[in-house]
C-alpha cells in the first residue's frame, strides 16, 4: 500500500511578485471575505462592480482573498482565475496555504471544476499556470490528508485530474488518502458516484484492483462490481 507522505508547511513571510518557486511555503492567516458595505448579495460576485473593486484593491489581503475563494458559489468558482491571480500578485506563494482550510491555490483549483458549480476548463487552465510555477501537486491539506488529485476526484473533474497526472510520477494516480480508508483517487471517485472522474482515472492507468483494509475491490462498498465494470468500459 501507498505510503502517505504528509509534508507541513512552514510558515515565514512572502515574497513580492509572481516568482514563487523559489520561497518558503507560508499558512496565512484565517480572515473573513471583504464585503462591501452596502453589498446586496451575501457572498462575493467578482463581476459585481463593488466586489471587483475590493477584488483588484491591493489593499485585499491575501487570507481575505482565501475567503472569498472558500464560498461555494459559482459567483466564486467561476472565477477561480481572477481570484488566484490576485492573490499570487500580492505576493502568495504558489505552494501557500489558506490557514483554514490548508490548502493550496491548486487544492482550490480542484475543487473550482465542480460540475454545477464552476468552470472545468478555466479551472484547468488556472491549475496549469499554478505548476507552471512550480505548484507541488503531491501536497496535502493537513485536515483532509488529500491532494490535489484526490480533490480533483472527490468533486468529478476529469479535466483537472489529467492536468495534475501530467506533472505527476506514473505511480501517483494510486496515491492513498487515510481520511478514506487509505483509498485511492478511483475508490474516491467511485463511493461518490463521480462517473467522469472514474472513466478518466481507469484511462490513465489507476488500478482498479487496488484493495483497502478489509475490502476486495476499489472503495466501491455500496455499489456492485457490474457497476464497477460498466465505468470501466
């Protein structure tokens, strides 16, 4: 079985500018969203004209730009590229951490693919320009135990999966996450019923034998393997 390798970050301060590579990773800490005051809406929406002022003042703060990345709206996710922007223009590394959640911009990249919720493709293209920069996708948050593969799994978006494969090792698709089981991307992908994802996990080379503690197959416990087979094909 896959041994987990949990690397903490370490916290300093950061450095100005988008060249990130060569900086201490550093755990921000936890802010509230920057609302505007006479805001209508409850949550950020970047498009928005006050909003888009908060987003683009350099006054913003990096864990408050971490917050607004943290609400579950496709106001949000939708925008995952401005936002992470302009956080990396304030100085963020690009393997800093969000001091709620620990998780990196990639980690968010992850999730901002959700299909209902955000845009796969701009996610994508977002997370390309992050390991471009060096972005470590064999990170783990700290309260999840998951990288950005295991996200990219959990929230059913093939397309992020590919990206992050592709700056990865051939054996890091079967990568273990002890928050379920010690199961692998495709055991997450399957207990959730994220189809995409799974299809794309088999095609690039998951093992669909991998067993867990106390199971025979992939994390597939409440389905049957006719299922199972079916994805497969």
């Amino acid at each position: 079985m896959t041994k987990e390798d949990v690397s903490e970050a370490l916290k300093g301060d950061a450095v100005q500018g988008w060249n990130s590579s060569y900086q201490r990773p550093v755990i921000h800490q936890v802010a509230s969203a920057p609302m505007p005051s006479d805001c209508q809406f409850s949550f950020f929406d970047p498009s928005e004209p006050q909003c888009r002022e908060v987003l683009l003042d350099p006054g913003t703060t990096i864990p408050e730009l971490f917050a607004v990345l943290r609400q579950w709206v496709p106001q949000v996710q939708k925008n995952i590229h401005h936002i992470g922007s302009e956080i990396l223009k304030r100085g963020c590394g690009v393997n800093d951490r969000d001091g709620l959640t620990d998780m990196s911009l990639l980690h968010y990249c992850c999730k901002a693919g959700a299909p209902g919720i955000g845009d796969a493709d701009t996610a994508a293209s977002f997370a390309r320009q992050l390991l471009a920069l060096s972005a470590d996708p064999n990170l783990r948050s700290r309260w999840t135990n998951m990288r950005a593969l295991h996200y990219a799994a959990y929230f059913d978006v093939p397309q992020l999966i590919q990206v992050v494969l592709q700056a990865s090792q051939p054996g890091d698709v079967d990568a273990t996450c002890s928050d379920f089981e010690f199961g692998t991307a495709l055991h997450i992908a399957a207990s959730n019923l994220c189809l995409s994802a799974a299809k794309c996990l088999l095609e690039l080379g998951a093992n669909p034998a991998f067993r867990v503690t106390g199971s025979l197959s992939p994390a597939i416990s409440s389905y049957d393997q006719q299922h199972f087979e079916l994805w497969a094909h």
